[in-house]
C-alpha cells in the first residue's frame, strides 16, 4: 500500500503527523541485519521502513505472547539504527482482543 494510505489507516493508533513512505520488509530482515543471517530468529508479522519512520506491527488474536515478543522488535529497532541510521518516529502497534491477560 502506498504510504499516505498506510499512514491514514494508522494515524489513529501511532505517532503519525504526516505522510511516511513506508517499505515492507517481510523476508528481506534476514540479508538487512547481519546479526541475523539466514537463520529464522525473528517473523515479525509487519515491519515497515521509511527514511524517518518505523512502523512495527504485531497481531495476537488465540495465541499466547510474552515479553520474547515485545524483544524482537526492540533488537529490530536497535538493529535498523546501526544499519539505516537513526529515525525521528519509531512506532510499535500491538494488536490483541479486548479481553486479553
């Protein structure tokens, strides 16, 4: 999806004053980030680059999460900043059932 439409679906929930042109990662984290080589350490379900932004966003509906989760994105911030440099709005939407525990 194009980024103004991106941003106008998630606006609501994230940090998102203005347009970002975001780019889907989905399997290009594995040759992005050295530190994860081909190995399968991390599924982010959506992981969503711009040249100022990042757009993170985890789904749990009928599965358990833990604080593993919340982990992997923060080594994937950490791992972006070394990479493609630092960004002005990081942003992690965790999507899960009202009545979750």
């Amino acid at each position: 999806m194009p980024g103004d439409v991106i941003t106008e679906i998630f606006a609501p929930f994230v940090e998102a004053t203005r347009c970002h042109e975001y780019h889907l990662q989905g399997r290009a984290i594995r040759k992005r980030y050295d530190w994860i080589g081909d190995r399968n350490v991390t599924s982010p379900d959506s992981f969503l680059l711009s040249k100022d932004a990042i757009l993170a966003i985890e789904l749990k509906f009928n599965a358990k999460t833990s604080l593993d989760q919340l982990g992997k994105y923060i080594a994937l911030f950490a791992g972006e900043e070394l990479v493609g440099g630092g960004r002005t709005c990081l942003n992690l939407l965790y999507v899960f059932p009202s009545r979750a525990e």
